[in-house]
C-alpha cells in the first residue's frame, strides 16, 4: 500500500492528499471545496470532539446551539466583523424551487424572494450576541460560559481536505462577563486549554502568543493564538482565543445592571478549534508508509491480526483473543479484532500500518503453543516477542510510551526550527533553506508587516507569550524594534 503513497520528498502536498485519501480519513466531494468525512476520519474527530468537550465542560462551560442562519443585517451592526467575513460568505436568496415550464428540471422560484438575505454562518458571534441580549439583565446572569459544536461555511476558493474548506466541523465557544479583567482571564484560559489538548492529546507541541494587529480576528481586540509545525517546515495556527472587549455587546446592545444598580455593557470573548486539527495530526506525525496516529485519540489503539489455517486453529485463537480483548477494554484501551477471512494477514498489516493504528498484535497457533504473542508499534516499527500473559498491562505501558515518544520527537523538531535571524539575507536564506520559525526583529508597523509578506509569502505567525525583550533593529526596515517575533510561512 505504501507504493501508492507520493513520498514527502516527492511532493509534500500530494503526501498529504494521499495520506488522507488512503487512511480512509475524508473523500472529496460533489459540492466543490467541500469534503466527506468517512467512519475512520469521523471516529478519530470524535475522539478529539469528546476530549475537548470534557475540558470545557471541566472549565465550567455547557453546550448549546445556535441557528445556522443569519439575518444579513446582524453582520452589518459590527464594521470590523463585516468587512474581515464579506468575501467568505455563502447568502440564502430564495426559499422556493419550481418545476421549469420549459422542461428544464426545476429553478429557483423568483416570486419567493427572501425579504432579507440569510448568511449561512462563517461565524455565530452575531447571533449569539443577539440572543445574549435577551438573557442578560443583571450581574447575576454572568458569566455565560456557553459552546457550541457546529458547522460552518467559508467560502473558500483554494481548498484542501481538513486544512481548509468550504464547509467544516468546529466548536466556538462564546462567553459574557461583568469585568474586562474576568474576559481576559477566560480568553488566557481556553487558550491554555486548548494548548494542553494539542500537547497531551495529539502529542504537538506548540507555541502560545498573540497576534498583530493586522493577523487579528475581525472585531477582536486581541487575539490569542497556538501555532505548531508541520514536517515540511511550514507553521500552522491550531487554534484562538478572542479577547472581544465589549464589541459585540455594544453592537447589539447587550447591558446588564452592576451591584450599584448602574447599567454597563458586558465584556466578550470568543475562541475555537476546527477539523483542521485532523489535517495538523497528519502532517505532524505521519510518514511515507501511511499515518502515525497518537493512542489517546487514535480510532482503535491496538489491532489484533488472527493467523490460522483452518476452522479449528481459528476457534483456538479466537478463545484466547476474546480474553485479552475483555482485559483490554476493562483497561479502557479501544482494541479491534479482525478476524475477516477475505484477506491476508499481511494485507491486513499492511492496511493497519496505513491507517496509523499505533499497535497491532499477530497471533497464530505456534505463538499459543508458546504463550507469546507478536506486538509492532507504528511509531518506530519496532516488533517484540511478549509473553501473552500480563500482555494488557504491558500494552497500557506501551501506548503511553508511544504518546509521549511522539511528542518529544516533533518537540525535538519545533526546537531546531525556532532559528533567529538578524539580517535581511540571514532571514530570506533560513526561510527557503531551512524553514520553520524565524525569530526577528519588526518594526512594529502594518505596511512592514505586509512588505515582508509580499516579498517572502511569510507572515507573524505570533508575538510569543512572555516574550524576552531585547534592543534591535527590524529586519526590512532597520527601525528600533524591542523584541523579536516569530515568522514563518503557513497554511
């Protein structure tokens, strides 16, 4: 199966394509820019999805959901908001089909003109907004610590399978407080939430910071941001947290009465993660025979592959497999038997190495005679004779070893890609020869921002948290500057 696989070295692009396509994660679909998540795809989303969800939930947060559809007018009531959506969005005109007179299928009914167009949602801040208004008075209504797990539509014209499409899976988080200094909190928070999912979870390291003015979610006043890396060296933006100051309440005039009875508008924050994670995942960790899956969300953390000649060696096994298979789920280790007689165990292998299982065990009749079992690990490829008995706690060992194995080894791989650069040359060198972040100095302004961008497709992926303040010169410019940040070029 590996030969059907573009090498990275080949092309890093079609890599990815046919990682996803292969490992049965996603299919392209009908509708262009869009995309179909198949069973294996949509397992290890969930999986992710139920993480997540408990860390909000853990934090205090509940779930909602709001409507797909939004009165145009609600965007207008937010200039900045407005003018960062208006080229992504889909606009619902009608509300009717008829039958062609002239035979020519059905068409859109002109006399059922909508009176007011309806954008289907890039966003919900609008109409939560809009609806917070209704549920907040008094103080005692704060804090909304509301999420929602919904879909959206931007209406992208370069698409790619998890990394950007049309329409994809998220969650957003929107939550209302009495204080500038409680929304702040919040929105450092959910970042710090998010940054412990992607570390522990997907075993990716990431970096936190902000963004610059001009990378900042439209309608924000500051937004937070975890950034990582991808094996080809370029960054991608995991996940943000929106500090929205009091925006959106003032736009939708959403006021509550203080412990002084006094009446004052409420502060926001909003903050999400995509089905872009997914793609992340892939890119992060996955190699030229198929993908390499972290055991703490992967769909099945342990495959056992049957091998057997005949219905009596085959009930032998199966005795013994359904044994361990009790231990392991017990253990609450996700484990899948396949036991299909319509193909070969190295077929099977071969699937399973593709699909990133981080475990498979193979056992045949002279393994029972013996008490041992075979056990390979995706990550490393590594395989090891083990006794059978005591085999679920030695796997519980050997998934945690696997997560953390992955871990340090892209962590490793962040460490030596974070490269300062101190000149000009220095900075267009290290992006086309070596990638990853370059720490460098900026003056501080959008149109230095935005040279650089032109001149080298690389963008402030982040101003770090806790940044290390030093004197220097920008690289482009040569202006003071008090710190470096971080660039790179991105998806």
């Amino acid at each position: 199966m590996s030969k059907e696989i573009t090498s990275r070295e080949t092309d890093y692009s079609q890599w990815y394509n046919d990682l996803v396509v292969k490992g049965e994660l996603a299919d392209h679909s009908a509708v262009r820019g869009c995309m179909v998540i198949r069973p294996y795809g949509f397992a290890l989303w969930e999986n992710m999805r139920d993480a997540l969800d408990k860390m909000f939930k853990d934090t205090g947060h509940v779930n909602a959901y709001f409507p797909l559809f939004i009165p145009k007018s609600f965007l207008s009531k937010e200039a900045a908001h407005v003018e960062g959506f208006a080229k992504e969005c889909a606009v619902v005109t009608h509300y009717r089909l008829k039958n062609d007179p002239d035979g020519g299928g059905v068409i859109v009914d002109p006399e059922a003109k909508l009176e007011e167009e309806l954008i289907i949602r890039p966003t919900s801040e609008t109409i939560i907004w809009n609806t917070y208004k209704d549920w907040v008075q008094s103080y005692r209504d704060l804090p909304l610590l509301i999420n929602q797990w919904a879909n959206v539509v931007r209406w992208e014209m370069r698409t790619r399978l998890f990394l950007r499409t049309a329409e994809f899976l998220w969650q957003e988080g929107h939550t209302a407080h009495a204080t500038r200094d409680e929304a702040i909190e919040e929105t450092e928070k959910m970042l710090g939430v998010y940054a412990t999912f992607v570390e522990d979870f997907m075993a990716l390291p990431v970096i936190k910071g902000i963004k610059t003015p001009g990378e900042r979610f439209a309608g924000a006043e500051e937004t937070y941001c975890i950034e990582s890396l991808m094996q080809d060296g370029k960054a991608l933006q995991a996940g943000t947290s929106h500090f929205l100051g009091q925006n959106f309440a003032k736009a939708f005039d959403v006021k509550f009465s203080n412990k002084e009875n006094q009446l004052e508008y409420v502060w926001a924050t909003s903050w999400g993660v995509s089905t872009r994670l997914v793609g992340a995942l892939v890119m992060a960790h996955s190699d030229d025979q198929g993908l390499i899956l972290p055991p703490k969300i992967a769909p099945f953390q342990v495959v056992i592959v049957p091998i057997y000649k005949g219905d009596e060696q085959k009930t032998m096994i199966d005795e013994k497999v359904n044994a361990i298979i009790g231990e392991l789920k017990a253990m609450g280790i996700r484990v899948k038997y396949d036991d299909n007689d319509n193909a070969r165990p190295g077929w099977k292998f071969a699937e399973y190495e593709m699909k990133g299982v981080p475990v498979r065990l193979a056992i045949g009749t002279r393994d029972l005679e013996k008490n041992v079992v075979e056990v390979a690990r995706r990550d490393t490829k590594e395989k090891r004779v083990v006794p059978l008995e005591g085999i679920a706690q030695y796997l519980e060992i050997l998934l945690a070893d696997i997560q953390a194995g992955m871990f340090n080894k892209a962590k490793d791989y962040l460490d030596e890609h974070i490269t300062p650069a101190n000149s000009w040359d220095e900075f267009e060198k290290l992006l086309d020869e070596k990638g990853g972040f370059i720490a460098a100095h900026w003056d501080g302004t959008a149109e230095t921002e935005e040279a650089i961008k032109e001149k080298t497709k690389a963008t402030i992926r982040c101003i770090p948290l806790n940044n290390k303040q030093e004197e220097g010169k920008c690289i482009l410019t040569g202006k003071p500057s008090k710190e470096r940040v971080l660039f790179a070029r991105a998806y």
